[in-house]
C-alpha cells in the first residue's frame, strides 16, 4: 500500500480508521460530489417548501369550512337570542330580520309579571328542575359507570345476553315506554313525586351503552397490573377506569342533564307544589300570538342552563378524546 492510502487510513492521532470511497477521490471528484450532494439538498428543502405551502392552503380551507358549518349551527341560538330582544311589531315582521333595530327587554318584564301572578312562587319551580336535574344526572352517571365497569370488564353467564337487550332497548323513544313508566311509578306510589322523574332517568340505557363502550377501550394489562399492585375493584375503577374514560361521562353529563332540565314532568306531576319549570313557562306562553314576545324570552331561560354544562365540560371532552393505553 502506498504512503498516500496508508496515511488516508489514518485519522490525526494515528489511529486506524475505514477508508471511505472520499479518500480514492481526485479534487475534481470531490468538488463534483459536493455539487451534487448541494443540488440534491436544494430540490429535497423545494419539495418539502411546497408540501408545506399546500399544507398551510388545505389547513385555511379546512378552517373557512368549519367556521361555515358554526355560523350554520349557530343561526338557531342566535335567531333565539335575539327574538327575545325584538319589540311585538318587529316579532311578526316579514321577511324576518336577525338583528332587531329597536332592542328591548320588555319580553323579560312581561315574562317576569306573568309570574308574578302565580300561585306558587317562580323561585320554587326553578328549584324543582335544578333538584331533578342535578340528582337525575349525578345518580345516572354513578349507576351507568359502575354497570359499564361490571359488563366491560368481567365476563359472567349472560353478558353477552344482557348487553344484547341494552341496545335493544335504545330502539324505544321515550314516547314509546311512558306508558310503562307511568305503571310502575304509580305501582310504587311515586306518582306527584320528584322520584317518578329521577328513578327512570338513572335507568336509562343509552348511558350504560356510551359508558360500556369507552371502558373496553382500556387495555386489560393496565387493569391487571393495577391488580397485581394490590389494588381492589373499586379503587381501580375510581382511579383508573373513572379518569380513563373521562370524554364518555362528561358527554353523558351534557346529555343527561339537558334531558332532565327540558323534561316537564307533566305525565307524573299534577302538583302545583311539585311542577317543572318548563312546564309553566309553556302553560304561561300558551295564549296564542299576545304572548309571543314572553315565550321567546322564556327559550332563553331555558336555553341558558344547558349552555353553561356544556360551555364548562366542552374543553375538558375535547382535550380527552384521544384514546392511551399500553399495547402488549
């Protein structure tokens, strides 16, 4: 081997290195390859510079589109919104204008006489919704999570069969099993009670569905070694399953609540002591066009509670969507 090769298979110290096809390379060589190699660079930063700009284009697309799609689902509320505010001669004007031209809040004082004049103070309708709804919701959510838990997790004879009638029971409206309803209620003496509207609320199947659905989604090492860790079942299920499928029971909160604070009441409440909001503000709004203006202002109060549950869990559901685990 010449001095020049045996040199090349050197580095600075002395110390034996692999020769590279760099060290057999003339300076024209050399000079060619760097050329090449910068060319090669340049093309590879102008492809990704494109993708990146067709990127940036798709993504403001994507965005014009969605905010489209809120404007669109946005226009009932808003319509809503602002009928509240329309004085009686704009509220029948056609073609009907969005933006009122002489705001008012006259549809709130007359909503608020109207009450006045009733037997049975406002406050204590007001009251009976927030109690079912807020009870119905928590019970539901419990009782829907610990049944999930028991059906997503343990297999015992009939699951599969129990599971079964659950999703067949989501094909019955409520329309469908009123009558049912009304029969055990009565049966059980709850009838002119707050329970004839909470014990079927925490029985509903769609939340034992949604719940049971998500916590199969948890990987079973995870639970085993929870196991293996000394941890019992209702510790696992409070501090590892509860907070895995977070989504599912805010979601369910959203729903169950919104359900229960539109619910009337009227099939098992006859009690004047004992009604629903909903189900006076109808009774109050219910004398034809006069009344116009009051029952517009009364789908805002009843619009408003809804909003708040879902404006406070909205952030937290859309954070946790994504599924994590361990795979085996």
């Amino acid at each position: 081997m010449s001095k020049k090769k045996k040199d090349a298979g050197q580095n600075a110290n002395g110390e034996k290195r692999i020769l590279t096809a760099e060290d057999f390379m003339s300076k024209e060589e050399m000079k060619a390859r760097k050329k090449a190699i910068k060319a090669r660079n340049r093309r590879v930063r102008a492809k990704r510079a494109g993708r990146h700009a067709r990127s940036r284009a798709g993504n403001i697309a994507i965005f014009v589109l969605l905010l489209a799609f809120a404007a669109f689902f946005m226009l009932p509320f808003v319509f809503t919104l602002m009928q509240a505010f329309k004085p009686a001669e704009e509220l029948f004007r056609y073609p009907p204008r969005l933006i009122p031209r002489n705001p008012t809040i006259d549809n709130f004082i007359v909503l608020g006489q109207l009450t006045n004049s009733l037997w049975v103070p406002l406050s204590r309708y007001i009251t009976n919704s927030v109690m079912v709804s807020v009870t119905g919701t928590l019970l539901h959510v419990i009782v829907a999570s610990m049944g999930a838990f028991v059906l997503a997790k343990y297999k015992f004879p009939g699951s599969k069969t129990f599971f079964t009638i659950i999703v067949y029971s989501l094909l019955f409206t409520g329309s469908v099993t009123a009558m049912p309803s009304f029969i055990v209620m009565n049966k059980l003496n709850l009838i002119n009670t707050p329970l004839a509207i909470i014990i079927p609320a925490i029985g509903g199947s769609f939340g034992l569905f949604l719940m049971k659905q998500f916590m199969e989604q948890i990987h079973p090492s995870i639970i085993e070694s929870a196991t293996i860790d000394g941890a019992g079942t209702f510790k696992i299920f409070t501090r590892i399953v509860m907070p895995s499928v977070k989504p599912a029971w805010l979601t369910l909160i959203i729903f169950t609540f919104q359900g229960l604070w539109n619910n009337s009441g009227g099939t098992y409440i006859y009690d004047e002591a004992w009604k629903m909001l909903p189900t006076v503000l109808s009774q109050i709004t219910a004398s034809g066009i006069a009344r116009s203006g009051a029952a517009a202002a009364a789908s805002v109060i009843m619009i408003i509670p809804p909003l708040l549950v879902f404006i406070l869990t909205q952030s937290n559901v859309i954070e946790t969507m994504a599924y994590s685990g361990i795979k085996e």
